[in-house]
C-alpha cells in the first residue's frame, strides 16, 4: 500500500492565519506589566523627584 500526505493542510494552523491582530496571553500581560509600572512611576516616584525628595 502506497503512503501519501494528506493534501489539505487548511486545518494546521488555520486560526491564526484567519485572524490578522491575534492577542496572545504573553502579549495581554507584557502590557499590562507596563502600565503597572508607568503607573507606580508617575504616581509615586515622579512626584518625589518633583519635590526633590530623590534628587
């Protein structure tokens, strides 16, 4: 008996070929780090270096 490839290989990787901006969960918390951080530097540390306190 011969062995052949199946010859539709549509169902591979068909989700994220169909989806052009695909939000993954690395992606989904590396963001969310960043504004954890952006947000503890503007709240807290910027006003110290404001008033001096860090300088």
């Amino acid at each position: 008996m011969k062995q052949t490839l199946p010859r539709n290989w549509g169902g591979l990787n068909s989700e994220k070929k169909d989806h052009k901006f695909f939000l993954d969960q690395a992606f989904v918390m590396g963001g969310l780090a960043v504004l954890i951080f952006s947000y503890i530097i503007f709240r807290f540390i910027f006003p110290l270096l404001e008033k001096g306190v860090l300088w």
